[in-house]
C-alpha cells in the first residue's frame, strides 16, 4: 500500500511566551515540533504499511529547517520524506498551501507510483484552520473522510476503505474507496516511539528537497501570499475592557471570603439566585 | 513561512493595496447561511449564525438567506420555517433523499451548485465536525478564501467581510479579509454569538432548488449511524453555570475541588487546555479557541489565567468570575468579578457557603 502523510512542523506552544510589553509572540528559541495532531495519522499509516507491505512517505511545505521534523517522521518509521520549499510559499493561506501540496503530491505519484492513501492531521496547532485536509483531498480528486476515531477495514483488493468518523451526536460509518484522504481524530491510536535503526536510518537519511521548480508547479502566482485569497488586515490586542473586574477583598478566612463573593455575585445578578437555587435542587 | 498572521508591518501594507473587485463577482449580493441539518435536527450554531449574518445584512442592506439541505420530509420544512423565525428572509431549500445523512460529496456538490447559481457574497457555516468538514471543500472548488473558527464577523466601510480570529500563541486576534473573491466564506464556533430572539410571526420566501445529484454517482456510503450514549454527551456548552479549573489547582487531585463545587451547583465542569494535555480531563471538557465555547449566566474560573484561546471562549458568560492569586492574572481584564486569593483553600468553602445558600429549605424560605 502506497501512502503519504502530510506534516507540518510548528512553534511548541508549551514554550510559547508572549512579550509582556509589545504584547508580539516571542518566537526565538521556541523549540519545534511535528504538529501533534499529525502523529495520530502517521502511526495510522505505519499500522496500515505494517500489515500490507508498501511504504509510507512524509511531505511537508516549510522552510528549510522543517527538515527537522521531516526527518523525526523517519525515526519514527516513514520509508521516505520530502521537504517542499520556496520563497514562492512563504505566506500562504490554506488554499495556496493546497495547491503547492497537491501539486507536489502529483509529483510525488509519477516518482513513485499513485497512492492508495493520504492522511493529514485533523488540524495544526497554529493556524488551527482544519482546512488543509478538504482542500487537498478536493484538489487532487480523492475522497474525504475527517474525524476519523477508527479505520475499520482496509481492502487493498477490492479497494475499499471502512472507517468511524465523529459527526455530531454520534458515529458514522462510512465505506468509501481508494484513493482517499483520511484525518485522523487525536488519541485514537497509541503513537510509536520508532525503533533505534529506524532512527540511525534518519540520522543518516536523504530528506528529499524540492522547489517549487523541481515538484513542477508550474502556476507561482497559486502559490504564498500571492496565491492566498485571504489578506491579514489586522493584528491587534483584544479591546481592554474599561470596567476592569470588581474586586471582591478576600475575607478573614475562606469561609468569610465565599460568603463575601456569592453576595457579590447575587448582587450584581439578583435573578441568578432563584435560577441557581433550581438548578442545584436538579430542577 | 505560514506564519502569515503574526504582526508584522509588511502585510499591512500589502493588504491596503485593494485591488477593484473584479467584474465577475460584483453580481454576487446576499448573506447566506448554511443551516446545518443533520438527523432531523438542526444545529443551534445555526440560529447563531443567522443572527450574525441578519446583522451584516442588514449593513449592506442585502437579504438573508438560509441554505437547508435535506431529504424530503417534515424535518427539513420545518427547519426552513425556524430559519425565518430566527431572521432569514428567504431560504433555499435543496431536498432530495441523498441529502439525508451528512456526506462530504452530495452536500460539496449541492452546495457549489447553488453558490455559482445565486451568487452570494458571504457563506456562513458552523465550525462543527459537519461544518468544518463542508466548508474546505466548498472553498477550494470555488477558490475563494475562508476564514476559520471567527469570533466575531463585522462588515467594513467598503462593505468587506471583517473577520476576527484568535492568533496563534499570544493575547492577540487578527482581522482577515477576502477581498477580491467571492462569496467571502467563514466559520464560527457554537456557542461564540448569542442566539437571537425566536419570532414566530416571521416569514419568508422558500426558493427550491434542484442539485445535480445521483447516488449512483456518490462512491462514499454510509453504513451505519451509532447515536451518542445519553451520559457520554457533556452538555458544557449550554449549561447554564459552568466551573473551570486551570493549571493553577496544581494537581489533578485538587481539580476534584471544581468538581466538587460543579456537582453542589448542578453546573458542569471544564478546564483550560493544559488540563487536557496533562490528562486531568478529557478533550470535550475542555473550554477555549480549539475546545468548546460557552455561554452561561454564570461562570467561576480557578486558576487560569485568562489567555486569549480561552477568553474568547468564555465571553459570552452573562457573570464571569475568577478565583487567582496573581492579581495582574488577564483573567481579570474581562471579568466581572474577581477575587485574589487561593482557590486551592476557597473552592471547598465555596462549596460549603453555595451548598447552605442554594438548598431547598432556603429556596422554600425565599418563596415564601
Ligand atoms: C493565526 C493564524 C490564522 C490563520 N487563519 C487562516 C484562515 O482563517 N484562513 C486561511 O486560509 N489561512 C489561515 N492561516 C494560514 C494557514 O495557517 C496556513 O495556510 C497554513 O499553511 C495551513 O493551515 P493550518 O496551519 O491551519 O493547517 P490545518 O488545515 O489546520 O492542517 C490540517 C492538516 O493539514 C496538513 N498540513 C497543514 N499545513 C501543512 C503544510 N504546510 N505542509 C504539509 N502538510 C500540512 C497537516 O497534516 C495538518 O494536520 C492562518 C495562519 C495563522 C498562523
Ligand atoms: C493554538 C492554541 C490554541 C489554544 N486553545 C486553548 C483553548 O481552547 N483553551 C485554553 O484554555 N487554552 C488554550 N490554549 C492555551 C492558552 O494559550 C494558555 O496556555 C492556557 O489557557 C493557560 O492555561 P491556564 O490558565 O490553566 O494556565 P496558566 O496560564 O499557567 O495559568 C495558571 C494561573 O493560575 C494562577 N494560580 C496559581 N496558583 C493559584 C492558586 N493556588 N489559586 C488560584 N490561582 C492560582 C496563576 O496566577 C495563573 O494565572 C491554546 C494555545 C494555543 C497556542
């Protein structure tokens, strides 16, 4: 089975810290990940190479240094990594970003034969948008299946995939055929920690690297900021309210300072007592 | 490279470079809705949305529109007749059998279809799995641009889509724009707008609509639905008081207290999102940007520290209350009141002064 992971490698927002006076990102030194959401589908992938034979390769659109996280895949079991970058990228919404994506993904296909599967993560960590998965899957023609909690059965014969997916209110399941991209939900799946050859193998592996120019995108103006219908007017500090909290001074003990703060709150929300009182009776 | 919405100068230059919309798409006038019907039940980000959407409207003095799709039958009119009681005034009414489950194909089709028939200049949708799901498809078969996950939508001077969201990591929101595309699309989380005001005098004009749709060309089926267990199902959204705990109860032990509190109040429970990474809760009982938004009349909050994925969650409470030992802690920027102290020591005691204050011999004396 021919499958592909899509990566993004992004800030560790644990060590994420936020300048106390020009309220901007403190980005330097904050350490690099592999967006945790994308491990849950590449263990998925490596489950499915395990059983089926085939491959598993790993593309990312990044700078230079995504590299790092590319190469972290292969420790952890990818037969293969490709690094895609450019400057032609830099600042690309979701819909540039999926058009350099699944170009790159055609490219990757006629190097090394079509793919059965695609998996991407259910969203990142950053932009957050859970909108990377659908464009791609839409741009490349393939079947989309998101919030996947389980991958039921999959047939390499007669091409069909059966999968769970969260929908609202409850579970779904889809039967649905290969090709298809599958976005793993997060914590359905227990991710490997890779053996120690697969990681002295990425130690010492190639990360294939590829501009713009060599995944044969041939329309740059599709690409990065140029390419992106969005446009990020503003950035700003939420308003501050004026009417900062009312403080309510802590009293003698804790037992004083709880009778003081449910006066306060009655007090400034007198129909919240009667509501209250029937919602604690289990009205 | 994708960072593009950190605050940095350039692009605020570039975006003030407006180019005039193109002529294709100065035709496209209206706000739409999408209602999301699924089960015979329409999700309520729905009415939110219409509310929002009624208020762009009438800003740019266009009709609002519902988008119901479904299979034939009572559920779907009747969400047709609730989208006008909640503010359309008109809907577009796709119904065919197809439609009866949510599925990525038929719904993206019938949806494209009726944008590049009746040409809208703004699509709203839910940020739900069903929503999210629909929305990147849509998008990119259109190749216009879509904004994820908004906290607020606004029309600008020039009649442009304002949409704000949450940046990554800091105390910030970024403003973003389609301008030279259409229809400019958005999602919005449940629960992030108040539901706007039922009025069951209102009516409007139902356009049916006839999608290109054939199940023999539809390759996905659904084989089965499993509906939620009834106890599996937080209702944390719309719980009427909610209590929170954040990294400042220090240990999982000390978060029992907000249970504690939350069980005397008949309220439910949730927490920040470090919570759920150090495994305290679980993911739906997380409250923010990437969890659940929430909307009660009263909201405590232990030990956290009010960071801006979890304030614009959080807004929309009528009371917030915060417990936290750092009076400089942003929690107090937005709410309304607020006590510095430990909530590790308060929590039990608040637990205590409600139990006494809320039982039934009081309610009796305060009937009485
Ligand atoms: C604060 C912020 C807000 C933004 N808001 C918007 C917005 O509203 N609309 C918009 O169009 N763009 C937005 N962007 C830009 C967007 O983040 C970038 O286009 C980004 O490259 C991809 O989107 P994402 O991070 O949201 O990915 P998601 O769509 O959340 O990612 C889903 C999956 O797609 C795959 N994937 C995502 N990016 C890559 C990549 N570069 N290489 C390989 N695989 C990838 C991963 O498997 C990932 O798990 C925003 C960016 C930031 C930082
Ligand atoms: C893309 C992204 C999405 C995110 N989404 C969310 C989200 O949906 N929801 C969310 O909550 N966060 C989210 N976050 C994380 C967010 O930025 C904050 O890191 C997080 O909300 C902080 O959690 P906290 O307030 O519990 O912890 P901290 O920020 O560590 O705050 C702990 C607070 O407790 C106080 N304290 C300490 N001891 C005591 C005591 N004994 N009694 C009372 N107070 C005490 C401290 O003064 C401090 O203010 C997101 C982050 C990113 C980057």
């Amino acid at each position: 089975m021919k499958i592909l992971v899509c990566i993004k490698q992004v800030p560790d927002s644990a060590q994420i810290r936020v300048h106390p006076v020009t309220n901007t990102i403190m980005r330097q030194g904050v350490p690099t990940i592999i967006n945790p959401y994308d491990l849950f589908s590449l263990e998925e992938a490596l489950k499915l190479r395990d059983k089926f034979g085939g491959e598993v390769t790993t593309l990312t659109m990044g700078p230079p240094m995504a590299a790092d996280a590319l190469r972290k895949t292969m420790a952890i079991g990818a037969d293969r990594a490709i690094l895609l970058t450019d400057r032609f990228f830099a600042g690309a919404d979701t819909l540039a970003t999926t058009y350099a994506l699944a170009q790159a993904i055609n490219k990757i296909q006629k190097t090394w034969g079509a793919l059965d599967l695609v998996f991407t993560g259910k969203q990142t960590i950053d932009g957050d948008t859970a909108q990377v998965g659908p464009g791609v899957a839409k741009r490349l023609g393939l079947l989309q299946l998101t919030y996947v909690s389980k991958i039921v059965e999959a047939d390499e014969e007669k091409r069909e995939v059966v999968i769970e997916r969260r929908a609202e209110g409850g579970t779904q399941v889809l039967k649905t055929k290969m090709p298809c991209l599958i976005a793993m939900l997060e914590g359905t799946n227990e991710v490997r920690r890779g053996s120690i050859s697969d990681s002295l193998r990425a130690a010492r592996a190639d990360i294939i690297t590829w501009s713009a120019k060599d995944a044969e995108i041939e329309d740059l103006t599709k690409c990065g900021l140029k390419g992106s219908p969005t446009i990020v007017k503003k950035v700003f500090a939420p308003p501050v309210r004026t009417d900062r909290a009312a403080f309510v001074e802590p009293g003698k003990n804790a037992g004083d300072s709880a009778d003081v703060l449910i006066e306060a709150i009655f007090k400034r929300h007198p129909a919240l007592e009667d509501d209250m009182t029937k919602l604690a009776s289990g009205f | 490279m994708s960072d593009k919405p950190a605050p940095a100068a350039p692009q605020q230059s570039r975006a003030s470079a407006k180019k005039e919309l193109p002529e294709h798409f100065r035709g496209y006038k209206h706000v739409w809705v999408f209602v999301e019907l699924e089960r015979g039940e329409v999700h309520p980000v729905s009415w939110e949305l219409l509310g929002a959407g009624r208020k762009l409207a009438d800003q740019l003095n266009v009709d609002l529109a519902a988008v119901v799709l479904g299979s034939p039958g009572d559920a779907t009119r009747k969400a047709v007749n609730e989208s006008f009681f909640y503010g359309a005034d008109l809907a577009y009414l796709v119904e065919d059998s197809i439609l009866g489950d949510y599925r990525n194909e038929p719904y993206s089709k019938a949806v494209t279809q009726l944008v590049n028939t009746h040409k809208p200049e703004i699509l709203l949708l839910g940020a739900t799995t069903l929503g999210r799901d629909l929305a990147g498809s849509v998008a990119t078969t259109l190749l216009t641009g879509l904004t994820a996950d908004c906290t607020e939508l606004a029309v600008d001077a020039d009649g442009s889509l304002a949409a704000t969201r949450p940046t990554f990591g800091g105390s910030l929101l970024c403003t973003i724009y389609t301008l030279n595309y259409r229809p400019q699309m958005a999602t919005v989380r449940p629960r992030q707008l108040p539901t706007p005001v039922r009025d069951e005098t209102r009516t409007g004009r139902v356009i049916e609509f006839k999608a290109d749709l054939d199940e023999d060309t539809i390759i996905t089926k659904l084989l089965k639905f499993i509906p939620d267990r009834e106890s599996a199902k937080s209702n944390l959204a719309f719980a009427d008081v909610v209590v929170a705990g954040g990294l400042g109860l220090q240990s999982a032990e000390n978060y029992q207290l907000v249970r504690n509190l939350a069980t005397v109040l008949g309220a439910e429970f949730g927490g920040s999102r470090p919570l759920v990474q150090k495994g305290w809760i679980s993911s739906d009982r997380q409250i923010g940007q990437t969890g659940k938004s929430i909307r009660p009349k009263l909201y405590i909050a232990a030990g956290i520290s009010g960071a801006i994925q979890h304030r614009v969650g959080v807004e929309g409470a009528d009371c917030i209350v915060a417990i936290n030992t750092d009076k400089n802690a942003p929690i107090f920027d937005f709410a309304h009141i607020g006590i510095v102290t430990d909530a590790i020591r308060l929590l039990p005691a608040l637990t205590e002064a409600f139990r006494k204050r809320l039982s039934p011999e009081n309610a009796d004396r305060l009937a009485g």
